[in-house]
C-alpha cells in the first residue's frame, strides 16, 4: 500500500449493522464457528454509530497508535453485501465523504455477491481504491460444513469467475490449522489459491 499511496494506510473498521445468511436462518442459525464479531468491533459493543462517525472514532484512535494520514474504510463485522443495492450504496457512499478516506475494504461470503451488487462494486472500484475480501477459509467442503459457514467451495469459485476484471482487488480470507485438517489439507488450499486469480490473502 505504500508503493500505492506513497505512504502508510491504516484500516478504520465500520459496522454498519448488517448480519449474515448463516445467522439469520437464510441458510443456517448460529454464525460461524469462529466468529464473534464483538472481539474486533468496538462498535457491537457500544450503540451504533453513523458510518462518518465511526470513521471519525476509528481514525482518532487509529492516530494514537500509528503514524498516518489516509485511511481505507473497512466494512468488517458480519457480511457486507448482504443486503440490496438500495441500502448499500448509500453506506459505501457515507464513508467515501470523509475527507481521510483514500480508499474501501468490504468483508464479504461468496455466496452473498449478486451480479448487481457486483456492478455496485464495480462503480465504485472506477472512482475509488475498493478491495473486496470473501470470506473462504478453506477448500474443503467438509470444514466448511463443519464451521456452520451455509455454502461450500463451488460458490466461492463462481463469485470468483464472475468478480473477474471489475477495478477491485479481490482478497481471499483462509484459515490454517483448523481441526480435522492436516498439513496435505492446508497445503491443497495453498495451491488452489496460487492457481487462482487472487490479489491478496
């Protein structure tokens, strides 16, 4: 990032309230087995508040820590696209109005990355640095089962192919050493992810 912005971008994170499908009984009840979104997100733990101020909280103590200026607004807790283009381009248009703002991460599952909210990405990517993270964790359907995630690899492979040249990076999170997976397990998702056309892990 520093190559990119001539200088060190720091993540501001930013709840704007969404859920998930694995919570809310789209496709499974009790979230990921991993996952607690209040151990990374201030906000879950205090009222919510504007997506601008959040930024303005999260750059204040941001500034405390480390030395920087410019700033990506990380839409982290939960799923991230997980609702209609109406609802969010106004959120991903909130945080794009600070002034400190160079740029976007938005935490997100494959299976929640419709064509029209690709072509939301894909907009804001010509206008702005946008990274779009999914969520994947591992290659294998029987962990993924087992982490209550609600989908399994084919879908990441298809949100993959048809995230293709839109403007955005696509990060890929992965989870190693997760129990009942051995080192030829995790060295499997290591290669698929060298094959594929990914930005970042």
């Amino acid at each position: 990032m520093k190559a990119k912005f001539g200088q060190r971008v720091q993540k501001v994170s930013v709840d704007a309230g969404f859920t998930c499908p694995n919570v809310d009984g789209t496709v499974a009840i009790g979230g990921c087995t991993f996952c607690d979104n209040r151990s990374f997100s201030p906000s879950r733990r205090v009222p919510r508040l504007t997506v601008l101020d959040q930024i303005q909280d999260g750059i204040r103590r941001l500034k405390r820590r480390y030395t920087c200026d410019q700033f990506f607004a990380y839409f982290q807790p939960a799923t991230n696209t997980y609702a209609p283009v109406e609802r969010l381009r106004p959120l991903y248009e909130s945080a794009l109005q600070h002034p400190k703002i160079v740029g976007m991460a938005i935490g997100t599952r494959p299976d929640c990355l419709p064509n029209d909210v690709l072509d939301l990405l894909e907009e804001i990517a010509g206008r702005t640095y946008l990274s779009v993270e999914y969520g994947l964790q591992t290659i294998h359907n029987r962990s993924l089962d087992w982490m209550n995630r609600g989908h399994h690899y084919d879908a990441f492979l298809d949100a993959m192919e048809r995230g293709q040249n839109r403007g955005f990076e696509i990060c890929v999170h992965v989870i190693l050493g997760l129990p009942g997976e051995s080192l030829d397990d995790m060295l499997a998702t290591a290669r698929e992810m060298a094959r594929l056309p990914v930005d970042s892990i």
